[in-house]
C-alpha cells in the first residue's frame, strides 16, 4: 500500500468549475506540501503545511492531521490550472533531511 | 537568484556510458536532493545532502554516486548507465528558516534515455 495516496488520478473540468483534489497518508508526518508540474516538466511549491488552512489566489490548501487528510482546492478554474498536482509529507520517521515521500500525482485538465 | 539550475535538459547514452548530472543552487540553501521520476510512479529519492561533505542514500542510489564538495554544487553521476535509469531527473533544494523551512525548491529536470 502506498503511504500517500491522491485521489482522483485523472480529473477533467470546464473552466470555472470548483476543483478538489484529496491526498491521504498512512504515516505520522511533521508537514505536507502541495507541488505543481507544470505540462513542460517544471516542478513548483504551492503550499507547505503542518495545520490548519492556507490560501493563495485561488488556491486552498486544507489539512486534517487527525484524519491524516489533505485536499487541495482550486476555484474558478482556468485552462492555465492545467498541470500535476502532487501531494508530499514530511515523513517523521525520515533521516535528518527529513524524508519526503510522494503521492502519484493528479492530473488536472481544465477545458475552456 | 537563478534558482536551482540543472544541465543537460536531454541527454541519450549507451549502455555503460558514464556521465553526469550538475545542479547547482545559488540560495545557499543546506539541503540538495536527487529525485526521479517514472511514469505511474512518484518521485522517489536517490541521494541527499545536508551540506557541504556530508551525502546520504535514498530510496533508490543503486547506481549512482554523489558528492557535495561545495554548498552550490550537488552532481550526480552514473558510472555504467543502464535502460533501468532511463527517467527524468530532478534535483531540488531547500532551506532553514523561519517561515520557510523545507519548501523545496526544484531544477527544470533530465531527461535521459539509455539506449
């Protein structure tokens, strides 16, 4: 079993549309972070949290760490969002680097 | 500040060809990490670095090597490429700070085959 999964694996939207990507993890973590790649490989941080709720333009990140449950919302979507999103935790049982573990990555098209 | 800058962008060897792999980072960041990535799968580690001569193994060095003689610099080499290490290749870095600590901060990536 993987120990971070997202879900769902494939998501097509209008433009517009209210997006929600969810990533769940099995091991105790000390902060999760949300990545983008972009179409041309290119791989960028949105967000880094350890509780609670950030937000930047229209991107949201939520983190439930009881649940072990992170989801990643982008509103009034736009073909620009286009890319992968990918889920990481900061695992607490990692070397002195601490050890980042990858979910799969959700692949997000958003028609015009 | 460039970043994390990655050279070559593409690169196609032979089997049991060598090469290697140069990042660098001019944000005098600690931490210097060596991913792929394959499809299906996520990016896995190969090696890491928590400063200047000091280098540790991830998920997956067999392989390849690493050094970090310098914080700027963190290269990756393969000694004898083989098919399995056809992949795209990220280094990343990150830094410690109030704020800031762990965002990572990635290379444009390799793409190599190894024909």
């Amino acid at each position: 079993k993987n120990e971070v999964e997202q879900s769902p694996q494939n998501l097509t939207a209008q433009e517009g549309e209210f997006i929600t990507i969810n990533c769940s993890y099995s091991v105790g973590i000390s902060a999760l972070h949300w990545l983008q790649q972009h179409p041309g490989g290119g791989i960028v941080s949105l967000f880094m949290l350890s509780s609670g709720k950030k937000k930047h333009g229209r991107l949201i990140a939520t983190i439930n760490i009881q649940e072990k449950h992170s989801s990643l919302h982008i509103t009034a979507s736009h073909p620009r969002d286009s890319a992968v999103y990918i889920c990481a935790v900061y695992s607490l049982t990692g070397g002195s680097q601490g050890n980042l573990i990858f979910g799969k990555g959700t692949k997000l098209s958003v028609k015009p | 500040n460039a970043g994390v800058t990655q050279t070559p962008k593409f690169q196609v060897l032979k089997t049991g060809q060598s090469m290697t792999l140069q990042c660098a980072q001019d944000m005098n960041h600690e931490y210097m990490s060596w991913y792929r990535q394959d499809p299906g799968m996520g990016l896995r580690l190969i090696h890491y670095s928590v400063g200047a001569g000091i280098t540790d193994q991830g998920e997956v060095p067999n392989g390849y090597n690493v050094s970090r003689s310098t914080t700027e610099d963190f290269p990756l080499r393969l000694l004898s490429a083989a098919p399995s290490q056809t992949s795209v290749y990220f280094c990343a870095s990150s830094g410690r700070g109030r704020g800031r600590e762990n965002i990572q901060y990635f290379g444009a990536g390799t793409r190599l085959s190894v024909l």
